[in-house]
C-alpha cells in the first residue's frame, strides 16, 4: 500500500537553537525549546516518543529516548530571513535570496502619501507597534477623526487596524486589497493585515475578523505541483493566505486558537483524501513568543502534545506526520522579533522507519522534496529529498 495522505503540522516559531548565521539577525545564541522546555508548565511525552530530543543540538536536555518512534532530523534555513512568509515558502520549495523589506522606523512618507490619496483617508501612528497597545494608544484618534491606524513590526508587515462601528469590515479588507496592490516590488512586505477592532476606551479589543493578504509566491511551490496532478491540498489555520491562496485545493481557517486548529486537522483525518494537508499553528508565535511569554509558550506546547497523542491514536496505516517549524521566537530572548533558529523535522507512520537519524539538514525545502517523492510528482528544489532514507519498505 502506498502513502495516500501526508498531515504537515507547522509549529509556528518552534525553533530548537541558533543557526551559525544567527548574529547577521541581530539574534545571540537563542533556543526556542531550551527556553519553554526549562519551564514547569512544559511536558511533551509525545513529542518526546517521536524523537524530539534525539534531534542534533538537543543533548543538552538529557531526554533523548532509547528508541525513538519516527525519523528525525534539525532543519537549516538557507533563505535570507526569519519570518512566517519566507519559512514557509522553504518548506514548500523557494528559497528566498533576498530578504523581505521591514520598516523600523515606519514606512516612507512617499508609500504613506500615496495610500492616503488612494484611501482617500488620513493614517496615523505609522510606527513598529503591538497590535494591542497601538490599538490603545491610537484608538480614540481614529474613532474622533476616521484616520486609518497604520502599523508594522519586526516582520514584513503592513497591518491596518480598524474599530468596526468606524470602518466596516467589507471597507478594511478594501484598504488591504489596494494596499496589497500597492506594496509590490522594492516595497513588497510579505503581508498587509486587515486588524478589525471592537470595544471602548480603554478596553479595546483585537476582533477575530484578522485577515492577511500575502504578497504571491514569486515561483511555483509543491502546493502547485500536487494540485496540477490532482492531489488534495488542504489549507488548516493561515496556510492559504501566506501563499496568497496559490496552490491550495481547500482551506479550513482557525477561529479562536491552535485547539480550534486541531479540531479542524482531526476533521479532515475523518475525510477521505488523497493528498497533503497542511496545517499552520500561531498561537505559538503570536500570542506567546512575540509576547515574550515563556511559560505560555510552554503550556501551549503540553496542550499541542496532549491534542498530538489523540492525533497518533487517529492515524490511518497510509497515513504519514510530518511536524516542522518556519522560524524561530525564543520567548525568553530580548525584543520581540522573530529568532533564527534551526527547525526540527519529525517524521512518523507506519510506513516509516523508526529512529533514522537524518542529521543537520541544510534546507527548509527537503520537505518540499519529500513530498514530490511521496506523491511521485514532478518538482525540482534546493532540498534533496529523504523518502529512501525513512520508507519502511
């Protein structure tokens, strides 16, 4: 029998300890897991089983396992960055040469200027930001004069947040779409987000009506090249904006948090499929690593873990696990950007060997490789793919 499903389960941030490049990031020897995995709220016996700690770099935790239950290995970003965009994009096939534009002290007067008179409205603030304090500190302007609250952060963004009895929703993902239209080539950030807002002074409160407009994959990814030879590509949580909706057959969005995430991923093992489904968990790096919020993080993990085991229990014989990250956001490191870590890679089913040591492997991509091995399509990437090395044949 052959595989007929893959579930790929991007971790969002769960980096496992700086790359050698790490300084060239503005990031010193920062480690994701070492930082929640010294947390009381941290236990992973699931993640353990599979190997987590069996991976290169993590002997300094001294929970290895004598035999691990899948393959494994530590994956090394060879793109110019850090963020969600360009870390995903790896993982499906680009490597990314340059890096996206960020804007530390606010975007250009003449980027500024020019969306004021496509918006025909005012913008305020045009500041690195967190999309909970700007919301505070600019909120009543908006609400007094109608002026957009226009903000950025560590990341390729340009996020505008509204209050919804000002600007309707319909109206902001408006203004993204023109922004998004506008934001293109030496200012192309990888995303523009609708940020609807609800509530009064000084209770404000992020409304779950977010929404991104990614800026296109400037090449063909895997998602492409399954879909174009008829595989199911199946979008969980923010998969189908970051690639712009590009190569996604179905996309399944996440309402409240990463439990919400799962329900919907266990939904889909329900389904009979034959394809990949790829699924995006946030809340790790938004609501816990840009947060700084070391034990957070942690109890994220233990709640991902407990939800990982029942997804084990559910696993079909044809089906194959694969869990990664795209970055890092080590929650005890100073600021709150993005870190540049390694990733790790494991990989579990029944027709996978067990305990297969894959090293330090120096791409993102090898998944997207994999893939293409696994559904026999044709696609062509930096990564060498691992199928031969962890087919239980």
């Amino acid at each position: 029998m052959q595989i007929k499903r893959v579930f790929l389960i991007v971790l969002d941030s769960f980096g496992i300890g700086y790359e050698p490049d790490a300084a060239d990031f503005g990031d010193g020897e920062v480690n994701t897991l070492k930082s929640i995995a010294d947390s009381e709220k941290f236990f992973a016996p699931n993640l353990e089983k599979l190997g987590l700690f069996n991976i290169d770099g993590t002997d300094w935790a001294k929970k290895s396992v004598a035999n691990p239950a899948a393959s494994f290995a530590r994956l090394q970003e060879s793109s110019l960055g850090k963020d969600t965009t360009i870390g995903h994009w790896e993982i499906a096939g680009i490597i990314s040469e340059k890096p996206l534009p960020t804007y530390p002290a606010g975007f250009p007067s003449e980027v500024i200027g020019e969306l004021e008179k496509k918006f025909s409205r005012k913008i305020i603030c045009n500041k690195p930001y967190s999309g909970t304090e700007v919301i505070h500190d600019y909120g009543r302007e908006h609400e007094a004069t109608g002026a957009l609250i226009v903000y950025t952060s560590a990341d390729s963004v340009f996020q505008i947040a509204t209050h919804k009895n000002i600007v309707p929703l319909e109206e902001l993902y408006n203004y993204c779409k023109i922004a998004r239209k506008f934001l293109q080539g030496k200012h192309g950030v990888g995303r523009v987000i609708a940020r609807p807002f609800i509530g009064s002074y000084p209770n404000y409160e992020r409304a779950a009506e977010r929404h991104d407009f990614s800026l296109e994959p400037p090449q063909e990814t895997i998602l492409d090249a399954l879909q174009k030879n008829n595989f199911s590509t199946i979008g969980v949580g923010k998969i189908f904006d970051i690639f712009a909706g590009k190569g996604i057959s179905k996309s399944l969005g996440i309402n409240t948090d990463n439990s919400d995430g799962m329900k919907k991923t266990f939904a889909q093992m329900a389904e009979d499929f034959t394809g990949l489904c790829f699924v995006n968990l946030v809340d790790f790096d938004m609501k816990f690593g840009h947060r700084r919020d070391v034990d957070g993080y942690a109890n994220a993990i233990t709640t991902f873990d407990a939800e990982l085991g029942e997804f084990l229990s559910k696993m079909r014989s044809d089906d194959v696990l694969m869990i990664t990250a795209d970055h890092g956001c080590d929650p005890a490191a100073p600021g709150t950007d993005h870190t540049r870590e390694y990733v790790p890679l494991l990989v579990y089913g029944q027709k996978i060997k067990a305990g297969v040591n894959l090293g330090t492997l120096p791409t993102f991509s090898v998944i997207a490789a994999t893939l293409a091995e696994i559904f026999n399509v044709d696609y062509k990437t930096k990564g060498a793919g691992i199928l031969e090395q962890v087919r239980r044949f």
